[in-house]
C-alpha cells in the first residue's frame, strides 16, 4: 500500500517585500498588441494551452513571473527599437495606450491624442 503524499502541492511564495510581478487584463492585451501577436500566437510563444492564456488576457488569472518578465522585456525591445514602417496613428493601439500607460514622454514613438 502507498503511503499518501505528505508534502503536499503549494503554491512559490513571494517575500512581501518583492511581490511577484504578474501580467494580466487589459496590460498584457496592450503588450501582445505592442509586439503584434494574436492571443493564439502568444499563447504558442509562452507555451500555454490557449483557454489559460485567455484567462490571463480576461484578468481572471495571472501569467507566471517568468513569463511576464519575459514578456515585458520583450515589450520594451519592440518599443526601443520599433519598424520603421510602424503605423503611428493606428487608433486601436492609441486606444489601448491611452488606457493601459501613464501619459507618453515626447520621446516615445507612438503619440497620444
């Protein structure tokens, strides 16, 4: 007879003093959008099944910190170093922008309307 799994499964605890950065809801629609990945095409990049990835894009659930970094600092490649075809005036990624950033510096690519 097995004896039961006594460690039990839990959960990576964080410090409180350096939560787990987390991406979810509206900022990473934003962050998918900045790198021109579909939901499904960003799903295969992080390896996700497509109905968990959806879940984190609906805000009812969080992407693992690593992912998010990664995700993130992708981001910030893509906006550091954008096409020099990029529609600047696309008013979905404006929308979204506005929405989800604090207000751009004159420095930043796409401008706020």
């Amino acid at each position: 007879m097995m004896a039961p799994y006594s460690g039990g499964m839990t959960k990576k605890s964080f410090s409180s003093a350096s939560p787990a950065p987390g991406l979810s809801g509206a900022r990473l629609l934003l962050c998918i959008t900045t790198l021109g990945w579909s939901e499904r095409q960003a799903a295969e990049y992080c390896q996700m099944h497509r109905t968990a990835f959806r879940r984190c894009v609906e805000g009812t659930s969080r992407l693992a910190p690593d992912l998010a970094e990664w995700l993130l600092a992708r981001e910030a490649a893509a906006r550091a170093l954008p096409c020099p075809r990029r529609r600047e005036n696309d008013p979905v990624l404006r929308e979204l922008m506005a929405a989800t950033l604090p207000r751009p510096t004159s420095g930043n690519p796409v401008a706020r309307g």
